[in-house]
C-alpha cells in the first residue's frame, strides 16, 4: 500500500543524476549497495546520516510532512507557500543576464507559471518538450513577469497524468550533503517494499496487547507514507499516537541500554572499604558545624556503597550551597582508613584549587596531606606529584583532567569524586574511573552536581546509576532576594554596591558571555572593572576572568576571600563552586542571556554566610518571552529543582544536562521534554520486559542504538 506511491514523486534534476550512479554490487559490496542506484559514493553519504544498511532506512523517520495530494490550479498560487501544479511547457529558453539561467514557461487553463533553474544539464533542458505535461511541486514565488518556482522538484510525461497528486503525505527526512531528498524518499520506499515484511516486532506481543500498541511495522509504514488524512499538525509536532508508539519504544531502549551498563559494572569487583573511619570521626567536630541530616542521610548512602565489593556509582545532587564537598570528603576520608587512595578532579583550576584549600584546612586538622596534580605545574613538582601518587604516600589527591592523563599511575585507587560531572565528557571520566583497575579493581565512583536532574529525567538518563539528593540547605542560609533591572538603573546599582562594601561585605559583579570568546569576555570584564574603579574611587576592585593564568586568578580570588577585593568583576569563571561566604551581593549583567541553570548557579555563590544576600539581575530591554519568564522564576524562586525543570520545558534536556554529559546518543524520533509524559510508561515497560521477557531486550536496544560501544564503555 504504502511503497508504489512514491512511483508519483516528482523527481528533481538532481534526483535522477543520483539515481543514475552506477556500481551497486562492487566489490566487498556495502549492504546499502543492494538497493537501485546506490553506489559506494551515496553508500558513504548515507553512513553520515547513520544509516549503513537498508533496515536503518526504516527508522530513519520524516522530519516533518508536506501536503502534495492536492493540486493546486496555477492561477490560484499564492505567493509563499508551497504547492503542487500539474501544467503543459510552453517554452524553455536560457538567460544570460547576472547568472545564467533556465526559465520554462508552463501554462494551465488559469494562468502562467515560470520555473527557474541555475543550476542545469543539457538533457534536463531537452527534455521541457512543448506541449508535454509537467508535475512540479515547490514554493511560488512572485517574479518580474509571473509567479516563479525556483529548482521545483518535478516529472515529466508525455500525457497528462492521470493521478497526479501524492495518495499520502509527502515525508521530509533529515538531509545530508550530497544526497537529494527525492533520493531518500525513493530509497525509504524501495526499502518499505522489500524489508519492511521482515522487521520484527521488538516488543512481544503479550505486551503490546496490553498496553494496547499498534505494531512497529504499521507505525513505520504509517509515518513514512501518512494518509492524506492524516493529522499533519500532530504529525509536525511529533505527537501523532504512531510517533508516539516509536518514541516509547526508542526510549525504552535507553533505559534498557543503561541498565545493561549498570549490570555490566555490577559485575566487576571493586575494594570493599570499611564502614567506620575514624579520621572521619575525629574531622567532625572540628569542622565547626554539624551536618544537616540530609548530608548525615547521603554520607550514610555512600559509606554502604563503598563497603561493597562492586564499583558503585553515585550522582549527589544538591543545590549550589547545600554542603557537598564535606560529603564527599566523608567518603575520601573511608577509602583513605581503609589503605586506599581517593581522587577529587574538578572541571577547572579555580574551582580545583578551592577544593584543595578546602580539604586541606579540614585534613590538617588530622594529619592528612593533599597532593595536587594540575596542567600548569613546574616540571619538578609534577614529577614529585606523580610521584607520591604511584608510589601511594599521596592519599588524597586534588586536581584538574590532569589526573586521568596518560602517565598519572595511582597506587591504590579506591575512590573517584568528580565534581560539577557538566563540564566533563564521559570519556575523561571513564579514564579516571580506568586508573584504579591497574590494582585489579575498579575504583567506586562519585559524582557531585548543583544541576538537579528532574526525576523523571533521571530516570532515563541516569538508569546506570544511584543517586543522592541533598534536599536541604545548611540552617540559617537566608534564601538569595533577588530583583530584576533594566541597566538604565545602573546609577541606582551603584550606590547599592557602595552601601554594601562600607559594611563590610563583599560584591560580584558578573559580566557573562557577550561573543563565545574568551578575549572578549576578557575584554568586557576589563572594561567594566575600570569603569567601576572609576565611579567607586573608594572601593577595592579586583578583576578575574578566563584569559588569566591560573596562577593570577588564584591570587586574586585569594584576595577576594581574604577581603582585600571588595567587589570581584568576572566573567563566568566563577560560575560552579567558588565559595566567599563573605560575599552577600551578586550582580548579573545581561542577565537576559544566560539560562536559568547558570543563573541560578552564579546567583548560589552567595548567600553561604549569615548576612541576607541579594541579586541583581541586571537586562537590556526589550525582553523576548522567555527571558522574561526565566528572570520571573529567578525572582520567586531559590529551590534549584523548580528552576532545572522549567529550565528543562524551556531549553530540552540536551542543554540541561549536556549532551557530553550524557554519553547518550541522539534520539530518532522521542524527545525528552516533549515526550515526558511517556516516562512512567518507559519504566514499567523497560522492567516487565527485563522480567518476563529477557530474550526482547537485546534486539530492541540494538534496533535503536546504532552505537552500542558508547554504552558498553560507560
Ligand atoms: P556546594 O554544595 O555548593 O558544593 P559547599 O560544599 O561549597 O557547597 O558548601 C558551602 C558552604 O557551606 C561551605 O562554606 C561549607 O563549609 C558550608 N557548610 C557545609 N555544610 C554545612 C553545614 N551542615 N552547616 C553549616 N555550613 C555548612
Ligand atoms: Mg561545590
């Protein structure tokens, strides 16, 4: 039913170049070589859309839909939108004016229609017979002397045609260079033809009756060759009920991947650390401060994990303030007493740096020294470095990526803190996670995040792993009072600033990205250090940002903390981690641009001491509707789980959560924030399958995952 129509797509000039190439059936033929006209060339093309036999065609689903079943009659052509015509050529005659050009004239009983090619071949040319019949389809478009189509695609034939519009839907696929869209359809069609009969159904029948799902194969075939009833607006949305049974499936699919992994990891031995650690015992009461319970409740969670003989992965998340480091140097501090070493690497130097300040003042108080390992160190000091890491005498190590570069040889690697995991790739985190099975074992794993996930994500995207949420800030932090601004007000912001340093307190001022480029970034923040320097002769201003070496940037955030800086301008540097819990104002310039998440996290490097905390969030006018909605939810809202929510309906989850993050591969048909409604279903669906039907998992993630080795090194 659904191939022998594409017989009827008009065919394009380049349509019938590509159908023309020879060589299908060379030598060591490419599985795609098998459908007509497919050469090693277009085979080689078509890998880059990640289809690489002809089944992957069958899920390499339209993008969106164009409505071809109905003939438009040339005098009714509206300028801007797309149509079919059916007319007779009159006339085909090259212009030589500023390019050269190919206009043919066609006529129908209600007027004329000019089509206009630049790019053309001698027997394209030829074949625009007068008299003969012309089915075409493209944009109208207003010309000098009639409505024009420009590179139409389009069929000729000698008779009139006798059904010439499209029975279903016309599908627009994802395109690629070098292969026409005329080509994909006819390749999806022939494939529909011959292969579609042998897609099995990846979802076993018990279950699709009682779930109530159509078969994958009429999904497919509906969605590549929609009835001309069909609903095109769901279909153009992506919420039609067939894209939505593919979307349930596609989804399910990662989740089983992921949950593959998690049993994979599960299966390898990991050191099995002692629950009780007495440096762990003696550093509490000297912290001056007691743990909130939610951070007594996650220690608890990560001691169990680590007192197991398999590696453990473990996401904390917490708001920006909430208390992660102290957790995490809970666990450090259970893998150092029991004879292992643990390794905390964080995504920059600045915030490494503070990581090691941090750990040190707390584990001096017992004996424990902080090796540190970054890119920019001395030749001796990173030999030294790298030596007492192999060798074991460092027992907790600080760095950068630098610790999971090739020639860093831990000793006894037993615990992988990694913190802010956004900034990371999955790959470099995999490398650390290699450096302790050198000593037999795999070390377990930490991973500390201020980007809460919503459950419902989390479930999708961190199946492989346990999480702990520190829901809970520690007692006393006032929440952050933030207004919003047009930068008209700045005078206004000023005098702010001024009270606020004469009290003692301390000020960000964050000048965010203005290009993608860190020396403008640079240069920005430079000139609004200066202009702030000028009109606040009285205040201390200190200046940090990206094209600084680390070793200045150090300094002056050394002095920020120390108070010899009342105002810090920077870029967003500072945006993950950076801790002055003397600093009580932070104020966001062109706040319109950032994202809710980030603001949010640069807003959360205040309010960490007792004072009541402010930010201004300052914009430039006018506001688009979102921005507005974003800075509003800012204004009401502290909780860090409200604002990745609605950071994830605004922006999609690949923003939210990274896609490096992720390691997921890009999905076919489901989207996350569209689709989320369907993830309660993905759960249950994913562990009845793994239940009742073990033998359905495998095939269903190989039909949706082309590229498993992503999983099967996570
Ligand atoms: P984040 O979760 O954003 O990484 P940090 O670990 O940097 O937060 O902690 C923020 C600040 O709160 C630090 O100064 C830390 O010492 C302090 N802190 C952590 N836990 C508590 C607590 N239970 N009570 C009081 N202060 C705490
Ligand atoms: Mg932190």
């Amino acid at each position: 039913m659904t191939g022998s129509r594409n017989d009827r797509v008009p065919r394009t000039g380049s349509l019938q170049a590509g159908s023309l190439q020879t060589g299908s059936g060379q030598l060591g033929a490419h599985p795609l070589t098998r459908l007509r006209g497919v050469g090693p060339q277009l085979a080689a093309r078509l890998e880059r859309l990640g289809i690489r036999e002809p089944r992957d065609l069958l899920f390499h689903l339209p993008l969106r839909y164009q409505d071809r079943t109905r003939i438009t009659p040339v005098g009714a052509l509206r300028p801007g939108s797309d149509a079919v015509v059916v007319a007779r050529v009159e006339l085909a005659d090259i212009r030589f004016g500023k390019r050269r050009s190919l206009l043919v004239q066609v006529s129908d009983d209600t007027g004329l229609l000019t089509l206009r090619f630049f790019h053309f071949s001698k027997q394209q040319q030829n074949a625009f017979v007068r008299g003969h019949w012309i089915t075409c389809y493209g944009e109208a478009r207003p010309g000098p002397a009639t409505i024009e189509m420009v590179h139409p695609e389009y069929r000729i034939s000698e008779q009139q045609p006798e059904m010439p519009g499209e029975a279903s839907l016309t599908p627009v696929y994802p395109a690629t260079e070098g292969v026409g869209p005329g080509t994909i359809r006819r390749l999806v069609s022939e494939t529909l033809e011959k292969d579609l009969e042998t897609v099995t159904d990846a979802l076993p029948e018990p279950l699709r009756r009682e779930l109530s799902l159509v078969d994958t194969r009429e999904a497919i075939s509906y969605l590549h060759h929609p009835p001309s009833d069909a609903n095109v607006a769901a279909l153009s949305e992506g919420i039609h009920p067939m894209q939505r049974r593919l979307a349930l499936e596609e989804l399910t699919a990662h989740h089983l991947a992921l949950h593959q992994i998690r049993q994979r990891r599960e299966g390898l031995g990991a050191p099995a650390l002692g629950t009780h650690s007495s440096s762990w015992e003696r550093l509490q009461p000297l912290l001056g401060f007691s743990l909130t319970s939610a951070q007594e409740r996650v220690v608890n969670e990560i001691v169990a994990d680590l007192s197991r003989s398999r590696p453990s992965l473990r996401l904390v998340q917490g708001d920006v303030g909430s208390g992660k480091t102290v957790v995490a140097a809970a666990g450090a501090l259970h893998a150092i007493d029991s004879g292992y070493q643990a390794a905390l690497m964080a995504p920059t130097e600045l915030l490494a740096e503070q990581h090691r300040n941090n750990f040190s003042t707390w584990f001096e108080k017992i004996g424990i020294r902080i090796e540190w390992l970054a890119g920019r160190m001395g030749a001796a000091a990173r030999r030294a470095s790298l030596e007492s890491i192999a060798g074991g005498e460092a027992a907790m190590v600080v760095g950068t990526h630098a610790l999971f570069q090739e020639g860093v040889e831990f000793h006894r690697l037993g615990l992988v803190i990694v913190d802010e995991l956004h900034r990371f790739g999955v790959g470099q985190r995999l490398a650390l996670r290699g450096k302790g099975e050198a000593s037999g074992a795999v070390p377990h794993q930490l991973i500390m995040s201020a980007t809460p996930i919503p459950r419902s994500l989390a479930m999708i995207f961190y199946a492989d792993l346990d999480i702990s949420s520190i829901d809970e800030l520690p007692p006393g932090r006032k929440p952050v009072t933030t207004v919003v601004m047009p930068d008209a007000r700045r005078e206004e912001i000023m005098q702010r600033i001024h009270g606020v340093c004469l009290q003692g307190q301390q000020v960000y001022w964050v000048c965010p990205l203005i290009e993608e480029s860190e020396n403008l970034q640079a240069q920005a923040a430079t000139e609004t250090r200066d202009l702030l320097a000028e009109q606040l002769p009285d205040i201390a201003v200190g200046l940090v940002h990206g094209r600084m070496k680390a070793r200045e940037k150090d300094q002056v955030m050394q002095a920020f903390r120390a108070g010899e800086y009342h105002l810090l301008v920077a870029t967003t540097v500072i945006e993950v981690g950076v801790d002055v819990p003397n600093a009580s104002l932070m104020v966001i310039e062109n706040a319109e641009r950032l994202g809710l998440a980030q603001l949010h996290q640069l807003r959360g490097r205040v309010g960490r001491g007792a004072e009541q905390a402010n930010c201004v969030l300052i914009y430039k006018p006018p506001l688009g509707r979102q921005a507005r909605e974003r800075l509003a939810l800012l204004r009401e809202s502290n909780d860090g789980f409200v604002i990745a929510q609605k950071d994830l309906e605004q922006r999609g989850p690949g923003d939210l959560l990274g896609t490096r993050q992720t390691g997921l591969q890009q999905m076919r048909i489901a989207d996350l924030a569209r689709d989320r409604d369907l993830l309660p279903r993905v759960e249950s669906l994913s562990r009845k399958l793994r239940q009742d039907f073990p033998e359905a998992v495998d095939p269903l993630v190989d039909r949706w995952i082309s590229e498993r080795e992503i999983y099967a090194n996570v």
